[in-house]
C-alpha cells in the first residue's frame, strides 16, 4: 500500500514538473521567457542531465558528448515542441557541444546556456552603487573566451524588462533565440554566445514590465556602431592599441597647467576639408592633413566636436547617442586612437567635446530604455529639455551617474584624451534653465539649483582628478555661476577651465560697431578684466559665434574690405593678448566669409588671397608669439600678471596695457581701433631700454598699410599713465602693437 501511495506521488509530482516545463517551453518560443536558463542548457534529472536547446528552423541537431576519457559520441537530440525544442539526455556532468544542421550546411558550436553566471558580485555591487570605474570592460558587448571557448559576452542594464534578447545577424534578428539572465542585484542581464566575435552587428530586444515590445535598443555601453542611419551596435576587436606617445604622457603635465601656453584650434571633423573621394575624411586622412597643418598654425591643441557617435548630422554630434563610440563616420576606434596617437607624437594634444547634459530621444536610444524612464527623469520638467527636443540625465541615480563619469574616463584611459570640455554645463546646474514659471520643479530646498547635477559635478572632476589629474576638464558655462574651476572641496565644480562666453560677447559686440561709435562702447573692451581673475577662463571664438544666421567672424567687421580684414586682425592680436587660454573656431584663421555649414568645408581656397593668407599667417605670428614669451600666458589668472596703462582714451579708441610674468620681460600691447593713424602717442612703460615691436597687425604681410616703428622705440625718461617711462609710438589704424624690451 505504501509503495502505491508513493508511486502516486512521484507521479504527481513528474506531471506538475512537465507542467512547468510545458509552461516554460511555450514562454520561449513564444518571446516570452524571463528565465532562459531555467528551460534551455544543462538541468539534472535522475542519474544524468538532461540538455535542451531551441533552433528554430533547424533541420536536426545533435549533441557530440565527451566522455571521461576524452573521445567524442554524437547523439541525435529529440525535438520535443515542432517549434525547434530539442532535448537529449547525457551522463552527470558531462562535457557536450553542439551540431546543427540548417537548409544548406552543418554548423558546429557550443550551447550558450551551457555557461554559468559571467559578472563578478563585485562587479555587480560598485555598478549599482555608481562607484565602478571600468564599465566599459564589463557591460556591453566583449570578445573574449570563456571555459577555453571563443565568443561574445554581453551585458547590459535594464531592471524593469520582462525579457531582454540579443539579436543580431547571428540568429537573423530573432529575439526568441537568446533571451539573456537577469542578474537581479543589479538589474544586469548577462549573456556568453559561442563562436562569434568582433565585427557582428547587434542590438538588444526589449520587452517591457507590461508586456509589450520596445524598439530594438542599441547597447548603450557599443563601443562601435554602424555608419548612421543605420543604428545597430557593432561588436570591436579586443585587441590593444600599441601606442607611441610615452614621451607626450610624462610631459602632459607640463603642456597642461594654468601656467602653460595652451592655443586650441576647434574643429568639426565631417566638415573641415572634404577628401577628393567624396564622403566623409578618415581618422588616417586627417592627420596627414591636419598634423602638419597645426604645426603650421602653432596651435599646442585640437579640440573636436563631439565624436561620440551620434544619429543626426544635423546636430554636430551635441547628441549623442553611444557615449563609449567614436563615430564610425571616419574609421575604427583603432583608426581614431592612431589618430590621437599621432597627434601625441606631434607635440599636439587632443581635447574632445563632451555632452552628459542631455540625449536624443531617438527609438533605438536610451529614451524609454526597458519601458520606463531609466536613463531619463520620468517627470518631463525634469527630464525634457524643451529648447533641444532631448532629454535630460537622471543624475540622481547611482547607475546613470557611473554610466557618464566610466565614459568620461573611457575616453581619458583608452585613448588618452588630454582633455574633456563639458558641453552645456549652465542647462544641468539650473532646474529652471530656459523654463517659465510653472515650468519646473524646486529643489528640496525650493531653490532652482539641480543638487543632483552638481553631486554629478564634483564627483566627476574629483575621480579625473584622483585618476587623471593631468587631464583637463573645461566647463561650457555661460552663467555667472561661482566657483566653476575651483576644487570640489571649497564648495567649487573642480574645472581646470572655464569658457569665458561673457568676454566673448562683450568684445564681439565692440568689434560689430563702427569705429566710429566705438568711443560710447568701450566698456564692452574694458569690462572682462573686472572678473577676469574670478575663474580661470579659457577665451573662445568658438562655431557657435558663426552660425544660425549670425555671419562669419569677418563679414560681422565694420568697414570696407580692408577694414574688415584689418579689423578682424585687431580682435584677434587683442585676444592673444588678453589674460586667459584661447581658442579659436575653424576657418577663422582664414577669414572666411561665410557662415559656417557642418556640410560645408572650411574656406581653403582663402590661402590664395592676400588677405586670407595674411590672416592665415597673423594667427601663426600670434601663436609664436604666445608661447614664446611667458608674460602673454605664465600668469593668466591672477592680478599680478596684467596692469592697465590707458583705459580711459575713448575718444581715440585707444587701449594698453602691460602683461607680466616672474623671470620673463613684460609686454606692451597697444590697441588702435579706429581707423585713423595716431601720430607721436605717447604710453607708458614700466621701464628704461629699447623696447622692440614684436608684432604689428599692419605690417605689409599680414595684408596691411605698413604703417609701424621702424622695429622698435627707445624709452624715454618722461612720465606717463603713472611710470616714469615711456614710449613715443606711431599706433597704425585699426591695429594692435606687441612691444617688449631688449635685454641690455
């Protein structure tokens, strides 16, 4: 009786377990199984262990089982569901791989639910905490071996989904072929397919908490996408880079302080100079063109605009979508690192747009990602920026903060970047950035400050600066916000730099008038230097002054052609002598005259004028110049580097003033911004000697009347502006003197 009763049971208990197994079968290959590895892969049962696999389309597939002594048995495996199920049982623990048989061919490869769980619990903890500085080697998509076998482990977060998939032209985009594992701890689902690697194309198949199904998404950690339009994620090589720039890196530091000459020359890459094949300028292009062209220029810097790889060309890459990829629009990542590789080796260092404000909500985005706001704020006055249509970073949550700041160091480390400039810095620091009342949300205060974005802030520069602490990081913020490059722990954002957008404006606007109203609009020259101190300011003629409909820096001169040029030769000779770094958009150097089109190319053919060429070689004398002589850069940001001698001269337009530098001769700079000569002008200098004219922006090369010293003046002892020396000087119109002394 009691052998009945318990034959009853196991009975009882095999038709709950078919049950469950039927439930989990149809789950799969209807897309709908959570838990793939509760279905497919190695499951004992009795004595030995029962293998299941689905392949849809199959024609037969076979197990080759390794026995003890290490000789193969091949085993054709029962299809259990007509929907490609199959199923064979093998001894405990027993090695096996796989033998598919398609339409045309046999294919040999090894179960991918064979594998146990990929990521570390250390992993998994530091990621949910924000704290993981190396994201990029364990989420998204790896060729590696796992267990002495070759393939692809992938991964990627999405806690809310019901079911997430690879697919890819591996498994001819069918979600239903490789849902993944959920790591639980951490929201990560985890997946090792066997036998394929770099070059695969792929994406994730998402469905969300209610069912339904997301558009495909690409792998927000890809460090390769295909060519847009086309969106999907592409699987890298693993192989190292060898670089070549040992020497550049251990005298980074150097090239890189507040006291160092930095000249940045800003370039959009698609746009600078289109190749004679059409299409889009490769990485290898570029530095045989633009290498020696910088060393030409003398520029110490390049910064591109954005080139993590972005949808819309329209949007100069400012929206981004695959924050760990450099555009594939001009080669590999191997090509892009030889290229920075190559910069490095020309004493070039390489700074980079960067943009954790905000992305586009494009559909195979991060917008929605697992069907709820992961990446962004659910709240659409917190997470829509209503000027770019895009949306704005969840900064309050530990996974999207260690998400940007493992980007920022992906790009420091892997392709030694010198440094990051953060795009649109003034839009994450203020809840109420560009919203009316009603608008937005308080803080927990009811201030407008985003707490959230500044944490993001200082945690951000002081793990660059802990890790990279030669690196630089430039805010783009254009409010009056305070302390954005002082340290984190006097209560600052930890910037090294910071554009400074209000002199940009201000002497823009005094360039635009007619000399002859300039006299009523000298404070827009005159007014920078009230707070030039307050941050150390990085001065930028950058491409937003030359677009949507604002003109070319030459065509917004005053005056006929030659004003314009000589004007335009002015301003710039005024900010090479200004406290502050420079930067410099291209085309400006050529005095181009059309407003900037990210389709165009830059104004090459201006090389052949007299007066492209003339600007082309005042910005090259300017460089020279600046690094040259230490009083224009040594002592950018404090008080005792700079000293007015004529502020006050506005009916003649005229201004001056002395930069200084410990251990280094001072100089003179002499402003005339009319287009009147001024005759036997008398300035004052701090003192005695023959003062030697290193720079006239009227001289006969640079596209000017020659009109100058002679070289240079001898001081006299007469006093005036307060020194009980000065110079007698012929100030050519519109033009800008540099002066310094010869050593007796």
């Amino acid at each position: 009786m009691q052998d009945s009763v318990t034959d009853i049971v196991s009975v009882s208990k095999k038709k709950k377990t078919s049950h469950a197994i039927q439930d989990r079968i149809e789950a799969l290959v209807t897309g709908h199984c959570h838990d793939p590895f509760s279905i497919l892969g190695r499951h004992r049962e009795g004595r030995g262990d029962v293998v299941r696999v689905f392949y849809p389309d199959a024609q037969e597939v076979r197990l080759v089982v390794i026995k003890a002594k290490g000789e193969p048995v091949e085993k054709a495996m029962q299809r259990i569901d007509p929907r490609g199920v199959y199923s064979a049982t093998i001894p405990q623990n027993a090695r096996y791989r796989l033998r598919i048989l398609w339409a045309d061919h046999w294919q040999d490869t090894y179960d991918p639910y064979s594998f146990g769980v990929l990521l570390g619990d250390l992993d998994l903890h530091l990621f949910s905490e924000g704290r993981h500085q190396e994201l990029d080697r364990v989420m998204g998509a790896h060729a590696m071996e796992v267990d002495g076998i070759a393939g692809v482990r992938f991964a990627v977060w999405a806690p809310n989904a019901k079911r997430v998939s690879v697919i890819g032209d591996f498994n001819i985009w069918d979600g239903r072929r490789h849902p993944m594992r959920l790591r639980h701890s951490a929201g990560i689902w985890e997946l090792f397919i066997p036998d394929i690697g770099p070059g695969e194309r792929y994406k994730y198949e998402i469905m969300s908490p209610n069912g339904t199904m997301q558009a495909a998404k690409a792998d927000p950690y890809a460090q390769y996408a295909e060519l847009p339009p086309a969106t999907a994620s592409v699987v890298t090589d693993p192989t190292e880079f060898s670089w070549h720039d040992k020497e550049w890196l251990a005298s980074r530091a150097k090239h890189q302080n507040i006291h160092a000459p930095i000249s940045i020359y800003e370039i959009h890459v698609p746009s600078w100079r289109h190749p004679a094949r059409g299409g889009h300028i490769s990485w290898n292009e570029l530095g045989d063109n633009l290498i020696p062209y910088i060393k030409e220029l003398g520029f110490t810097h390049i910064e591109l605009m954005p080139i993590t790889e972005y949808p819309y060309s329209g949007s100069w890459g400012y929206q981004p979508l695959s924050m760990f990829a450099p555009t594939s629009r001009h080669g590999t990542a191997a090509d892009f690192a030889r290229f920075v590789d190559r910069c490095h080796q020309a004493q070039i260092g390489v700074i980079m747009d960067w943009v954790p404000a905000h992305f586009p909500a494009d559909p195979h985005g991060l917008a929605h990602f697992d069907g709820t706001h992961l990446y962004e704020h659910a709240d659409p006055q917190e997470g829509y920026h209503q000027d770019w249509h895009t949306l704005i970073y969840n900064f309050g949550r530990n996974e999207v903060r260690g998400f940007l700041i493992c980007s920022a160091l992906y790009w420091t480390r892997k392709f030694h970047i010198d440094g990051l400039r953060v795009d649109a810095v003034a839009s994450m620091l203020y809840r109420d950035y560009s919203r009316k009342e009603g608008e937005w949300r308080p803080n927990i205060y009811g201030g407008r400050e985003n707490l959230e974005a500044i944490n993001f802030l200082h945690e951000l520069s002081s793990v660059m600066r802990e890790l990279f602490p030669d690196a630089m990081l430039i805010a783009e913020e254009s409010t009056a916000w305070p302390g954005v490059t002082a340290a984190p722990e006097t209560g600052g954002l930890g910037f090294r730099f910071k554009w400074n957008m209000g002199w940009m404006h201000d002497t823009l606007r005094y360039m635009q008038h007619d000399p002859l109203w300039r006299s009523y609009h000298a404070n827009d020259l005159t007014f920078g230097m009230v707070y030039a101190f307050s941050e150390r300011f990085i001065l930028p003629l950058s491409h937003d002054e030359v677009v949507h409909g604002k003109g070319s820096l030459l065509s917004r001169m005053p005056g006929d052609d030659w004003q314009r040029h000589a004007n335009l030769r002015s301003y710039f000779a005024l900010m090479w002598a200004y406290p502050g770094k420079k930067l410099l958009f291209m085309g400006g150097e050529l005095a181009q005259w059309e407003e900037w089109h990210y389709e165009g190319e830059i104004a090459w053919h201006r090389l052949n004028d007299p007066f492209g060429k003339g600007m082309h070689d005042t910005v090259a004398a300017l460089n020279k110049l600046y690094v040259s002589l230490p009083a224009l850069h040594a002592d950018d940001y404090t008080y005792h580097g700079f000293q007015w001698v004529i502020a006050d001269d506005v009916k003649n337009c005229v201004f001056a003033w002395v930069r200084y530098a410990p251990n280094a001769a001072p100089v003179l700079i002499v402003c005339n911004m009319t287009p009147v000569p001024r005759l036997e002008y008398r300035v004052g200098v701090p003192h005695g000697g023959y003062w030697h004219e290193r720079l006239n922006t009227d001289a006969e090369c640079y596209g000017g009347s020659n009109m100058g010293n002679a070289g240079g003046v001898m001081a006299e002892e007469f006093p005036a502006h307060g020194m009980g020396t000065s110079v007698v000087l012929t100030l050519p119109p519109l033009s800008v003197l540099y002066l310094s002394p010869v050593a007796s």
